[in-house]
C-alpha cells in the first residue's frame, strides 16, 4: 500500500461536550479522508487524518475554522506513513 499523509491534530479549549466530533464527522464527509476523531481524557480532542497533503490540510483548517470559538490551542504534527485507516469515525 502506498505511502499517504498522516497528521495527528489535538484541539485544546471548550472542545467537549459541545458537539465537536460530531461537526468533525461532518466536516470529514466533505473530504477524501480517512482516520478518526476521539476524547481525550485531558480535555483535549484528538484527531487522526490520513490521505492526500492537500486534503487532509484542507480539512483540518475547515475544522478549525468550522470550530474556532471553541478552540484555544491547535497542535499539529504530520508525517507520510502506510494507510491505516478506512473511512472517517467517532470513537
């Protein structure tokens, strides 16, 4: 399987309880993404996002961008590595 894009994105601030994952789901529908978005126990919102640079940068903007009056802080890492994931989930 051919390398992709992978970023590991946590999203600090008032960013659960307030429907954040699920407006991810949403937004990763717009995208050819896979990967998933999930509660940390810290507070935090992570989020895994795997395929083409363009797209997985794009989403993550529309994301925080969809979200930015919940969010405080935004860290992002990316690298590419083998396809892990298929299709986008809350877990």
């Amino acid at each position: 399987m051919p390398d992709v894009h992978h970023e590991s994105v946590f999203f600090t601030g008032h960013v659960q309880g307030v429907g954040f994952r699920y407006t991810v789901l949403q937004v990763a529908r717009e995208y050819e993404v896979a990967g998933y978005v999930s509660n940390r126990t810290d507070g935090r919102v992570q989020l895994e996002a795997e395929g083409a640079p363009q797209e997985v940068s794009s989403f993550v903007e529309a994301v925080q961008e969809k979200m930015h009056g919940y969010i405080r802080k935004v860290e992002r890492s990316g690298r590419r590595r083998p396809a892990e994931f298929q299709g986008f989930v809350i877990k």
